[in-house]
C-alpha cells in the first residue's frame, strides 16, 4: 500500500451511464453511481472517491458527469474543486469523456499521468488496488498505456478479457506484462478456458498513462474526435469560451468507448501493459451480481436492500429491493429478482437479470420515458 500520493498523478472518475440493467433502480435522474448498493452507507461514487483520494490527493481528483448531475455530486464529494468537474451536455461515451479530461489536465500540467476508474464499481482490498495502480503508474512513465487486468475467480461471461503476452518487468512495475489483445463478453465453454489458461484477466475498464500519450493514442486512431477534444481543452478554463465551445463541438464528437478508440489498437502495437489485480472487484453489472454481492457469493440466500424494506421470505432466495413501504412476501420461490419502486416494479430471476436492459430499450420505444 502506498502511504503518500503518488508524485505528478491524477485521478479521473468518469461519472456516467444510467447502469440500465439495474432498471428501475437506477435511472436516469438517479444513475447506479449515486446508490449506495454495498450497504456502505454512502454511494459508489463516495466509495470511489475515498479509494482514490490517498494515491492522487482530493485536490487532484476530476470528475466528469452530465449537467444534469452536477449538485448531487457535488453533494456526495464536497472536496471537490470546482475547477475539476467536467461537466457534459450529452452522453457521448467514455473516449470523449476520458480524452477530454486528459487534454484539460495535459494543458495544465504537461506530462501529467492520469488514471481513469469508473464511478459505479465495487472494489474491496484497498491496500492490494493501491499497489496495482501504484505499478500501473510506473508503467506509465515508462511509455505504455496501462490496464490493471482482474484476476479472474469464476468463468464470467458478462465481462470483456484481456489476454496477457510477455512480461516486462518496468522499474517500479514487477508485475507488468505486455498485453495480446482484447477479448469481447466469451459464451460459457470459453470462460472456462480463459480461467484454466492462466493467461486471461477480467477487463475492469481503468486505464492509467501519460496523458500526452493517451491522447496520442486517439489521434492516431480517431483524428477528429481527437482534434475536437483539443479544441475543447484550449477553450475550458475561460468560462467565457467554455459554454459556446461545448455546445458546438462536444454534440458532434463521435461516440466510442474507450476499448475501441486507445485499448485495442495499443494491444496490437504493443504499447499496452497490463498489471494483475487481486484485489476484489464487481462492476456491479446487473441484479445477479447484485445478489452475489451482498450475500457474499452464499447461495440460496436472500438478500433485501431498501431502508425502510418490509419483506416476508420463506424458503426464497435473491435479492429484493425495495423504494416502498409496501409489504412483499416470497414463498418458495429461488433465484428471484424483485425490484419496488413507487412507480414501477421489476420481477424476474438472477439467470434472465442481463435482459432488463431490452425492457428499458421496449419503454423507450414505446414512448414511456416517465420512469426511465
């Protein structure tokens, strides 16, 4: 564990996604980071903050939200400085997002190294993420974009892989390894080979490097929408310039995650390492990891989430989650997902939790935005 701030690093927590599989729980007034799903007591985005406030300093963390976020996270992170969250007009996925922060903190401070971790997942083992991003960071000055890859405890078929190649044994980084490449969701058979090998790590989306570097990265790759984030950074910190640059260039950037626009493409030049982490990690991705999560993997328990839940179970396991005061009683019943809000209510089972995300996509066409 690191026992001071890593010199010259920053830290940037995107903050956005609605978390759609985890309808009607998260929505879009109310996004799976600003829950709290653990029974912390606080949300994910404060667990977040807290996790990277001893490697970066509060003062060196940028968070990046919607407009429509700005007082709740405000709220949530009340060290944040005010110069340090980017506010976007729009979704428009995490290259634009990530980049944009990369090219403000480069004008301010060349050479700067940055580290992106998502808002809304479930880290435990502070001590052993601290030493990965430590190395993750060493790698960085040393000229690779960096990935801390999961070690792997099950065969999971929702998260992408990512394939180790050679190791690089960096100054500061033992454990650094080149990565093969990118590995999208696998079906089950393949999970499983991927566990046995050895050689596959979950991809838990954080990425550390050199923001010069990153943004390099894009440019070769995506040569507008890197010269639009550019454009926005020369613009940012004049808030007279701001607001018009971002209502003419942000709506225009392309959408596309970062996996597609730096990750993969670096994998394949062999400018990405990876550093293995072991310590805990779920993103949280849906109502079955939900369950997992807060019965401790335990099977054929019940796990029930809401301040004020009044449930009645017997010989019922899954997870309930209540936003109401209505009486919900299970009998006999396994594996269940039930979610109550005041104005709509989700049943269903662990094993269908991926498909709430059509249900969401089936309101939206059908013009029921009310309780997205």
């Amino acid at each position: 564990m690191t026992s001071a701030a890593l010199d010259g690093f920053y830290s940037i927590i995107p903050a956005g996604g609605v978390g759609s599989r985890l309808w009607p729980l998260s929505r879009a007034d109310a996004p799976k980071f600003l829950h709290d799903l653990t029974g912390s007591g606080q949300t994910l985005l404060k667990d977040t903050w807290d996790r990277l406030a001893p490697l970066s300093g509060e003062q060196r963390i940028m968070v990046v939200t919607g407009r429509a976020h700005r007082s709740a996270v405000e709220l949530q992170l009340p060290g944040l400085a005010d110069a340090n969250i980017v506010l976007e007009s729009e979704p428009r996925d995490s290259t634009a997002a990530i980049g944009l922060a990369a090219a403000i903190l480069e004008r301010r401070e060349p050479g700067v190294v940055i580290g992106s971790f998502a808002a809304d997942h479930v880290i435990s083992g502070d001590a052993l993420f601290q030493g990965a991003v430590a190395e993750a960071v060493a790698a960085a000055r040393a000229g690779y974009i960096t990935t801390i890859g999961i070690t792997p405890t099950e065969p999971a078929v929702g998260f992408g892989y990512i394939e180790c190649g050679e190791p690089l044994d960096l100054p500061g980084a033992a454990h650094s390894e080149l990565v093969s490449s990118f590995v999208e969701k696998p079906d089950l058979a393949t999970a499983k080979r991927y566990l046995a090998d050895g050689r596959h790590l979950w991809n838990a989306g954080m990425f550390i490097a050199r923001a010069d570097q990153l943004l390099a990265e894009i440019a070769r790759n995506k040569p507008e929408l890197h010269a639009g984030l550019l454009e926005l950074a020369e613009a940012w910190d004049d808030p007279a310039t701001r607001g018009p640059a971002v209502d003419r260039i942000w709506p225009r950037l392309e959408k596309i995650a970062i996996d597609y626009s730096v990750a993969e493409p670096a994998a394949a030049a062999g400018r990405l390492a990876v550093i293995r982490g072991h310590f805990q990690w779920d993103d949280v991705g849906d109502f079955a990891s939900l369950a997992k999560l807060n019965t401790a993997g335990r099977s054929g328990e019940l796990a029930i989430l809401g301040e004020h839940a009044r449930v009645l179970a017997d010989a019922s396991s899954g997870i309930v989650v209540s936003r109401s005061k209505r009486v919900i009683s299970l009998i006999g019943v396994h594996d269940i997902v039930v979610v109550d809000t005041p104005d709509a209510l989700l049943v269903t089972t662990s094993e269908h939790a991926q498909r709430v995300k059509a249900v969401v996509d089936a309101l939206r066409l059908g013009g029921s935005s009310d309780v997205l």
